[in-house]
C-alpha cells in the first residue's frame, strides 16, 4: 500500500460514518457496561492504530462508538465497539463479541489482551502518523 493511503484511509471512514445513511446497529449487548476514565479514553479514541504483526490490521475506536477495522490490503468493516469499564471495551466482529483488556496505552502505543477461553495473544499496535504506509512503522 502506498505511503498516506492509510491516512486517506482515515480520512474516508471517517467521513463514511459521518456522510452515509446509517443502518441502525445494535447496541453490543456486555455485562457490566460502561465507560472509560477520561485520560484512557482519549489516549485511545479517535485515532488510527496499525498494529505491529506480519500481517497488521488496524482499529480505529471512534468516540461515537463506531469501530474501523480490518486487515491492510483487505476490506474496512464497520461494527460498533463499547468501553466495559476502565480497563476493558468490547466490540462486534464477524456476528461475536469480542473482549480486550488495555493492558498498555499511551500516545503511541496500544496492546491490548484479547479475553478467549484459549487465552489470546497480546496485540500491539502503533499510533499511525501520516505519511504512512499500512503496516510500517510510524
């Protein structure tokens, strides 16, 4: 992919969730639901994070409770995402509910701890900074 394509990226999903009709989503239904302390929340919403893998995928957890995802070079999805408290959010992938706890957050940085029953690996991502091509580094 070519560098700033993941910055128009950006810029198109976020005019996409702003501009299109929107299909009423579902409210993901998890126990214990709730939101985030304000530091979290903005060290981690309303940016794009590329994560640090073979074949990185990105996530962008918009404060109006829309997630963009997917895998670089591969189709955007749209699913909706909630804090559960200050530590853990969740969201919809694929028809599942998906849990995570933020194991590390700053500026730059997210990992975040997927909770499965076979114990998930860590994730890590990186803030992404345009210029920027999908999958390097910032």
């Amino acid at each position: 992919m070519r560098a700033g394509r993941l910055a128009a990226l950006a810029l198109a999903c976020l005019a996409a969730a702003g501009a299109c009709s929107r299909v009423p989503v579902p409210r993901v239904n998890l126990p214990g639901a709730g939101a985030a302390n304000e530091g979290t929340a903005r060290l981690i919403e309303n940016r794009v994070w590329v994560e640090d893998a073979q074949v990185p995928g990105y996530l962008a957890f918009l404060s109006d409770g829309t997630l963009v995802h997917g895998f670089c070079g591969g189709p955007m999805r749209l699913s909706a995402w909630r804090w559960i408290d200050d530590a853990r959010l969740g969201w919809e992938s694929q028809g599942e509910v998906v849990r995570a706890e933020i194991a590390e957050a700053g500026p730059g940085a997210l990992v975040l701890l997927p909770e499965s029953p076979e114990g998930g690996a860590a994730r890590h991502f990186h803030a992404a900074r345009p210029p920027e091509a999908c999958g390097a580094g910032g």
